[in-house]
C-alpha cells in the first residue's frame, strides 16, 4: 500500500513540475495576466481539471514559480555575504548572479517582468522574497566590525541597497545575453558587465564606510 501511494505520489510531482516547466516556457512569450490555464495543462497534455489538483488558480501557479525561482537561493545569498571584506563579497556576489543567470535565464526573466507585473499575489510574493534576502543580508552586515554604531534601520536600509544592486546585476547579464542572440557573447563582453557590476556594488560599500562620519 505504502509503495502506490509512494509511486502516485511521485507522478503527482512529477505533474506538477510540468506544469510550472510549462509554464515558464509559455511566459517567454506573454506575462501571467494573459497565461490561461488551459494552455498550461495543453502544453502538458493533461486535461484542465488536472491543474486544479495542483494549483488554486494561474496566480498560485505564479506564487509557485517564485517561490522555485528564489526560494533557493537564500543559502547562497548568506554564503555569499557571509563574513569577509567588501571585496571578497563582491566577487562572491557577481560571480553567483552570473552563474544563475546562465543557469536559469526563464527564471530571472520571469521574475523582472512579473515584480512589476499585473498580479497582485505574485508581485507581493517577490517583495516577500526581496525582504527575507534582506533581512538575511542584514544580519551577516551586523557581524562587521564596519557596523559598529549603526542602528538596524540604517542597516536594514543598506541590505537593502545590496539586494537591489543583485537585481539590477542580474539585469545587465540578461541583457548582455540576450544581445548574444545576435552578437556573440564575447569574453569580453562578459568581463566588461563584471566589471561594472562589481564598480558599482564598490560605490555602496564606499557610502557605507562614510556614513557615519
């Protein structure tokens, strides 16, 4: 008995992992307010009431693929802002955007169009998200000597800064790639957007140095 409800369960995920894949695909071309569910469960060729065993609505199949998207990097991002000096976090954190975004390019896309998108609950889902990165980052910056004298409101506002920054790092990747579609993304190409990134990420821990003074 344990091993079919171990198997049928197994197929369930299996389910409702193609339907985010599916998902995701079909949100290359359009923004979840226009995502119907019948394309979904099309794309997956199950029947439409098969999506309601795995989703309320598009909106929590929205929810879903954020949580997919960013649920996972809160380790990184605390390994990445985890005690060191300016420097170090800045390579660590350019070189860990980078990667996600070779990695996962569907997903930083979908989240830039959607943070600013149409519904409401998914939205709110990534703001959810973008606090607890910068509660997180918060707490390894209060770890530093540098934090000495400031208060959690300041610091809070400075993780902040940092996970904006992330964002707009991730940004300039996805540009430089999707440019690639018709230029080849050179070496240099890369180096150029890492270093702009890293200068301007610098420019923050530069204000923070000073802003006690």
């Amino acid at each position: 008995m344990s091993h079919t409800l171990g198997i049928r369960q197994a197929q369930k995920q299996k389910t409702r992992q193609a339907l985010l894949d599916a998902a995701l695909g079909l949100l290359e071309e359009q923004s979840l307010s226009s995502l119907g569910l019948r394309e979904v469960t099309r794309a997956v060729g199950v029947a439409p009431t098969a999506f309601y065993r795995h989703f309320r609505s598009t909106e929590d199949l929205g929810v879903a693929l954020v949580e997919e998207a960013l649920g996972s990097l809160h380790p990184m991002i605390r390994q990445t802002v985890a005690p060191a000096d300016s420097g170090q976090r800045i390579t660590r954190a350019v070189e860990l955007i980078a990667h996600h975004v070779d990695t996962y390019p569907a997903h930083v896309r979908f989240i830039a169009r959607e943070r600013h998108g149409g519904v409401q609950p998914v939205r709110q889902a990534i703001r959810e998200q973008l606090a607890r990165f910068a509660e997180e980052v918060k707490a390894e910056l209060a770890k530093d000597p540098e934090s000495d004298g400031w208060n959690d409101e300041d610091l809070l506002m400075l993780a902040h800064l940092y996970v904006d920054q992330m964002l707009i790092t991730a940004s300039l990747f996805m540009e430089a790639m999707e440019a690639a579609e018709t230029t080849e993304f050179s070496g240099e190409e890369r180096e150029r957007v890492t270093q702009l990134a890293t200068r301007q990420m610098r420019l923050i821990s530069v204000g923070r140095r000073h802003w006690l003074g």
